[in-house]
C-alpha cells in the first residue's frame, strides 16, 4: 500500500516577494561580513568580486520594492554606496581599468543598475564592458538604450551590432527593442506614443514562457518567477525621460 503525503501549499506572491526580500537582506549582510574580512587580509580582487555581489542584492530589493508599489529609492541609495565601494576598490586595484573583470561581468544586470541610478538623479558612468555586449542580443539592445536614454555616445562597435542583429530580426527581443527605439524617438504627444507604449507592456508577460528569455537574458528580465517580481527598466527609462506617465503600470518609475 502506498502512502502519499499533502501535496505542498503553493507559495503565494506575497509570500514569495518576503522571502526573496529576506533572502538577499540575508546575502547582502553576509556579503558585508566578508568585505571586512577581505579588507583585513588585503584581497582587492576578492573586495571587488564581493562588492559586486553586494550591489547585486541590494540592486534585487529594489526593483522588488518597485514592482511590489513601494518606494525603492533608500535601497537604490544603499546599492548605489555599494557600487561606489566597488568602483574605488577597482580604482586602487586597476587605475586604467585595464583589466578584464569577467568575474564580476555576470554577477548582476548592470544596466539595470545604472537604469536605478540615472532614475534616482544619480547616474553613473558605465564602465562595465563585456564580451555579450556585443554577441548577445539582449545585452546589445540594453547597453543601446541605456546609452540613448543617459545621453552617452554609442560605441560604433555596438551600434554595428545593433544594425547585424536588427537585420531581418523579428522575434519577441528584436520587437521589443524596435518598439522602444521608436517610442524613445517619438513625439511624446502623438497617439502612436500610446501605441507603442501598450504594445511594450504586452510583451512583458509574454516573456514568462520565453525560451530566449530564460536562456539569453539577466535573470530579473521577465522570465519564469521574475515576470511577477521584477520591472522592464527600459521602458520605465524612456517614459521618464519623455514625461510620460502610466499611473497603473507596474513597469512606471512614479516617485519624484
């Protein structure tokens, strides 16, 4: 005879924002016991790496915050002392910033937090450059945005990506990307604005069940849980950068 056991209570959303918030509460206060220690043994590599892991967390409870309608702007803050720790460690480390830093390059989305920074009127020079940026897709199309939105000039190296990939693309990514491209280069009072802007939030949950999404983008980019938990940054960018509000949208930065 066969005995089963309760099939386990399915985690509610509220239930499951708590425990990620804790959990990288929990990782970021770890993180910080070994940054003392690795400044008492002098490991600078290893300061960088972990600093990295702590902007990570911090950067997680934000946009967590964000999506759960809370103000995130105390934890942006918090990941953007992180990220200044980082940044002078590497300085002290690697003045000319010469040195290849895959150990840090996939820890976290750093054009997510940059989005956070320049949200919050803090923005940040973007000093992260990675082989993906120019091999990937997602990473070329956000590290493009992100240079339009902040007004940076655009590598010409990445802009001949952007011209490979966009030739003949038409997959949920490349739409996407076209969309924003276009929304950003708008008139803010035309209709198509609204057009564009409803075509980009609908593509959000489509990217849930994303083979491309789960495989080839950040872990915070819509697939699988983090279509509940996280935010498209990018679109949240462009709306403020063009004054353009959307009271009921998750995806909309709504604090001055």
């Amino acid at each position: 005879m066969r005995f089963f056991g309760k099939k386990p209570k399915a985690e509610t959303l509220p239930e499951k924002f708590a425990r990620l918030l804790q959990f990288h509460a929990d990782m970021a206060a770890s993180t910080r016991s070994a940054i003392v220690e690795l400044k008492r043994q002098n490991q600078p590599a290893l300061l960088i790496e972990n600093y990295s892991h702590l902007v990570h967390d911090h950067c997680e409870i934000a946009v967590m915050l964000w999506r759960r309608g809370e103000d995130p702007r105390a934890a942006i803050a918090t990941t953007h002392q992180a990220w200044r720790e980082m940044i002078e460690c590497w300085d002290a480390l690697d003045p000319d910033h010469q040195l290849p830093m895959s150990a840090i390059a996939g820890i976290t989305d750093w054009d997510l937090v940059h989005s956070l920074f320049w949200l919050v009127g803090t923005p940040e020079p973007v000093l992260l450059d990675f082989p993906r940026l120019l091999e990937e897709r997602y990473f070329a199309y956000s590290r493009f945005l992100l240079h339009r939105v902040t007004g940076s000039a655009v590598p010409s190296p990445l802009a001949d990506a952007i011209d490979r990939f966009q030739a003949g693309a038409e997959t949920l990514v490349d739409l996407d990307f076209s969309d924003k491209l276009a929304l950003l280069e708008s008139d803010p009072t035309a209709s198509a604005s609204e057009t564009l802007i409803a075509r980009i939030e609908a593509r959000w949950p489509k990217r849930r069940n994303s083979g491309f999404y789960r495989t080839s983008a950040p872990l915070n980019a819509g697939h699988d849980v983090s279509n509940d938990l996280s935010v498209d940054h990018q679109l949240a960018c462009i709306l403020h950068l063009k004054g353009l509000t959307r009271e009921h949208s998750p995806h909309a930065w709504r604090w001055r």
